[in-house]
C-alpha cells in the first residue's frame, strides 16, 4: 500500500475589473496547477474550477467564493501555496 500524498491549496489573485486581466490570471493558475501535478505535487486550484463555471451565472467574486474556498482549505493537509503572479499581494 503506497502512503496518501498532502493535498495543497494553490491560491492565486483572479477578481479584477478587466475580463482579460481575469482570464489570463486563470490560465496562469491552470498551468502552475499542471506544471505542480507533472511533479508529484497534489493540489486544489479553484480558479481552475470557478472561472469555467462563472457561465452558468456563478458569480466570479470573493463574497461568493469564500465559503466553498475556505472548506478546501481547511481539508488540505499539505498547506497552502501562493501563486505570486500579478496582484498576488492585494
């Protein structure tokens, strides 16, 4: 029997007043989610889940998301890591 990886929370900025700022801040986690999977590293990257699902009326800000985001959170038990890309720090 092979030992259960940690599960990691990979945050990341997205909310911005720019659709395009938006979307290219969800590629960038997509592929920093990717990139950490082809290395072993287990992660949660909601943006990677939320941004897609913003078309069926879901709203795309932080009061909506903070519940849901704060419940994975808690469950990853490998901590979180930060995605410092622009607006990282806001």
């Amino acid at each position: 029997m092979t030992a259960t990886k940690k599960l990691y929370y990979l945050a990341s900025p997205y909310s911005h007043p720019d659709p395009i700022v938006k979307k290219k801040r969800a590629e960038d986690v997509t592929e920093c989610a990717v990139d950490l999977l082809h290395h072993g590293v287990f992660v949660f990257a909601p943006i990677s889940y939320n941004e897609p699902w913003e078309k069926y009326n879901l709203p795309g800000d932080w009061n909506f998301w903070q519940d849901f985001d704060k419940t994975f959170v808690a469950r990853c038990d490998g901590g979180v890591i930060v995605l410092k890309i622009d607006g990282w720090d806001k």
